[in-house]
C-alpha cells in the first residue's frame, strides 16, 4: 500500500511539481501534517492560519491550487472561496473539513468548488483530487499555449476540455447525491422510498411511451425529489407518530427547499421544476402553488403518483400499510381529482406486479434506530416504552394476529408514598423499580404507563410472580406493593391501552 501511495505521489510531483499550493488550516497539527505531505509534491506552497489570512496571500501571489478548511476563525472557508471566485472564478478549489453538515456541503457545490473531501484525511483520496485540478490545469494551459497548432492538436485537446467537463457533471451529480445520502441516514423510510419512486416512476414513464431521455429525467428526479427535507427538523423528519398541521405545514416547505437547492445547479434546472410540483393535486388543491392539471409537468404528475403509492404500501408507525390493491383502489378514488387519470392507468400496469416484501418500516432495527425512537417513544423518567408505543403494538396485532400476552400492574398506595416523602423520591423509587423489571424480566417488553401502572408484554404465555414482586426490599421497605391484571390478547379486540381498561 505503501509502496502504491509513494508511486502516486512520484508520478503527480513530475507532472505538477512546479504549481503553487495555498493551504489554509486553523489547526496546526493538521496544517503541518498535510503541509509536509505536500512538500512530497509541489515546491511552491504557502499556509495560512485563517480565511482572512489566506485571501490576502492570494491577492497578493495567486495560485494555481487552493486547499482549505470550512470552520475558522476571522473569516471562514466558504466566505474566502467566495472572495476569491469573485477574482478568478475558474480557480481549484478543494476543501478539507470535518464537517458532513449538507449545509456546508451544498454551499461549496454552489460556488464551484473541484472536490469536497471529509476529515479524518484520506491521502489517497487528496491525491486523486490534487490529480482532477492538476490535469484541469494542465489541459487549460496547453490549450492557451497550442491554440493555433494543427487541427488535430486542437480537436485532441478540445476532448480532453470535454471529458474534464463530464468529470466535473459526474463530481456535481457524486456530491449531490451524497448529499441525499445524508439525508438517507436520518431516516431509513427516507432513503428506500426514495429509491422507490424513482424505480416506479420511471416504469410508469416507459409504459406511458416516454423518451429514454425522459425516463431517465424522471429517474433521476426521483432520487431527488425528498432533496429538500434537509431542512426538515428531526423532531418533524422522524417523528414516528401523526404530525399536527402544524408539523405537516412545516414538512411541506421541503419542496420548495428542493427547488431551490437544484435550481443554484445548472446541469439540474429542469429537474428542479419536477421535483417543485410533485405535490400539485389535478384539481389544484396541492402545493407550493396549487397548479391544476397540464399546469403541472407531466414528469411531476408521474412522480405524484409513485410518491403516494409507495407511502401507502410503506408502514409507517402511526399507520398500517396497504396492500397493492389497496393502495391501487385509494389512487383510483382520487383519480382526476388529485392524480391524471392517464397516469393512474399507466401506473395500475406496473404496481400489480410490485413486490412489497422487501419495503422499508419505520421501526427501529440497529441500536441509532433505537435511539431515535426512543426519543418519541420513551418515558424519559424510567427509560421504559411509554403508553403510546403500547397502543401502536395493539393496534399492528390486528394486522399481524401474533400471540401476545400482557400483564398489567398496578402499584398501590403510590400516591400516598409521594404525598409523604415528596415527588424526587417518589421518582426514584420509580426508576428503582423499572430496573427491577428490566432485570427480572429481560425477554419483555417493558411500559410504564399513567405514572404508577407498568406492563409486562410478551409473545409466550406468562404470569407475572405478584408474590415475588411484592416481597422485593423496594416494597418492603416503603410500605409499598402490586396487583396485577393477566390478559390473553389472542381472542380479544384490543386497539389501545384504553379497551383494557373498560
């Protein structure tokens, strides 16, 4: 590996060893670090502690490549690059930052920047883009020097121009959609649906008798259509349960946020008008704009539809999925009234033949997933699920009919222990308790329910020990003990917490 790097490194000093570096780093240990790499390479380099120091050494000399940091003091990254393509807007810039923030991101895409590399520092990586602006420099300088040569030189190096312009569409269309990967992240459901209405939209595309071109329009549009819920706070991005008209005014701003993230890029002018309309009804009732039928591009139509549809057959947690003829009869009954009735016959085509298996829930499955849920789902005091994730898993049995079995207890003479002893204490006897049953009862799932009531909920048939509970030295001492309620759900009608109580 080592070997590999060090050829690398010989074979860029031979062709670039003679082009000037400004590096700016606030943070010495990296700035010597990078600095004394690239001293392997180039014998022109200068350093600068800031923004505003590197700018006025860029006035001052000018060069060839310019590496920066984001995050500085006096003046930042993103104001110094923008300074200095007001100088020279065709300079190599490439930045060097901790930060994965989009924001940050899709600031340096807008003001051109060659590459995007993320701390800690990959050298690999660096030398591949010191490679892309070093032969972008080159092919531009032998194109000055050897304009008036023959015409196959100049053809030869007009295609070297247009391959380097195709690089940089590919290194728009890498950071852009690494961009929609961090949204991805955020949120699993996110990422899969995202894919998702690509795929269906451009299949509806195809058998509406669309171009290849505009297929692939659409494609692309798909994966793009979401682009703007970067701005979405998570509290709304992944709250698991109903948003209040509040929260869905807030979540519908994230088309216009998409619009206005693609429309700074040129190579994406026309998808941000698709991605700016696929929420518009037929019947004009949509949003940003309320448009109504052909006002709407027929891309952003196709799109509405595969939208829909996946969120319908996509489980959500504070709703059950639909089956595809489900999803299809809900389209249908909106048809010409949200959707084009064109597409809906199109789109029936291809949706009977979708797989739902492998789809995406809004559950949690790794331990971040968790987490996030947690922040919903979870009573804060004990760490134990909360009422409404109780009612959640009553209400998906009716889908799934698993075996579940519940006991309920009920702590007594609790409230007098409070009025006692005071409401901290009362807390921690609380927490004492839900570890206890962390502990007993690791298999379970664990609620803590109205203050004093907890539930024990299981896939095995079980009755909870109330001898045992009531003999730990938490009850004995405190004067405190349970009753308990035992329920076999199998045979009951149960769709929240609420019936058990009646």
């Amino acid at each position: 590996m080592q070997d590999k790097l060090k050829t690398k490194i010989a074979s860029l000093k031979e062709k670039a060893g003679h082009f000037s570096i400004l590096y700016v780093e606030d943070e010495q240990v990296l700035r010597d670090g990078i600095t004394t790499f690239l001293n392997k390479i180039f014998t022109n380099i200068d350093t600068a502690v800031d923004g505003e120091e590197g700018l006025k050494k860029y006035t001052q000399n000018q060069y060839d490549i310019v590496i920066t940091d984001i995050q500085m003091p006096k003046m930042d990254g993103l104001e110094m690059i923008s300074k200095i393509k007001e100088i020279n807007e065709k300079q190599e810039i490439i930045v060097v930052s901790a930060y994965t923030d989009s924001e940050f991101l899709t600031n340096s895409i807008q003001l051109g920047v060659t590459g995007y590399i993320v701390k800690p520092i990959d050298f690999s990586q660096i030398l591949k883009m010191l490679n892309q602006s070093v032969d972008k420099l080159s092919a531009f300088h032998e194109n000055e020097m050897y304009k008036s040569d023959l015409e196959a030189m100049v053809e030869e190096r007009t295609q070297t121009i247009l391959n380097l312009q195709h690089e940089q569409v590919q290194n728009y269309q890498h950071a852009i959609h690494s961009l929609v990967k961090m949204i991805e992240a955020r949120d699993t459901y996110t990422g899969g649906h995202s894919e998702r209405v690509a795929a269906y939209s451009k299949d509806i595309a195809e058998e509406m008798g669309l171009s290849p071109e505009e297929c692939i329009m659409i494609y692309e549009s798909g994966i793009l259509h979401d682009i703007g819920k970067i701005i979405t706070p998570d509290a709304i991005l992944l709250k698991p349960n109903q948003l209040t008209d509040n929260e869905y005014s807030l979540i519908k701003d994230h088309v216009t946020a998409g619009y206005n993230i693609l429309h700074e890029i040129p190579m994406y002018h026309e998808l941000a008008g698709i991605v700016h309309a696929h929420h518009e009804h037929c019947d004009g009732s949509g949003y940003p704009k309320g448009l109504k039928g052909d006002e709407i591009p027929l891309a952003s139509r196709i799109m509405a539809v595969a939208d829909a549809f996946d969120a319908m057959t996509t489980r959500r947690v504070y709703k059950a999925k639909k089956s595809v003829a489900q999803a299809i009869e809900e389209l249908e009954k909106y048809s010409d009234i949200w959707y084009d009735p064109k597409v809906i016959e199109s789109a029936k085509k291809i949706f009977k033949s979708v797989d739902l298996k492998n789809n995406a829930e809004q559950l949690p499955n790794t331990f971040i997933d968790d987490e996030r849920f947690a922040y919903f789902y979870k009573d804060p005091l004990t760490h134990l699920y909360n009422n409404y994730y109780l009612d959640f898993i009553l209400q998906s049995n009716r889908d799934s009919k698993k075996d579940l079995y519940l006991n309920i207890l009920y702590m007594k003479d609790f409230s007098k222990y409070n009025k006692e002893y005071g409401w901290n204490e009362g807390d921690a006897v609380l927490r004492s308790f839900s570890e206890y049953l962390r502990v007993e009862y690791p298999h379970h799932q664990l609620f803590r329910i109205f203050g004093d009531d907890f539930v024990l909920l299981s896939e095995k048939d079980f009755k909870v020990d109330l001898d045992k509970i009531n003999s730990i030295p938490l009850f004995n001492t405190n004067g405190l003990s349970c009753n308990s309620k035992y329920y076999n759900l199998q045979n009951m009608s149960v769709h929240s917490f609420k019936d058990l109580q009646d």
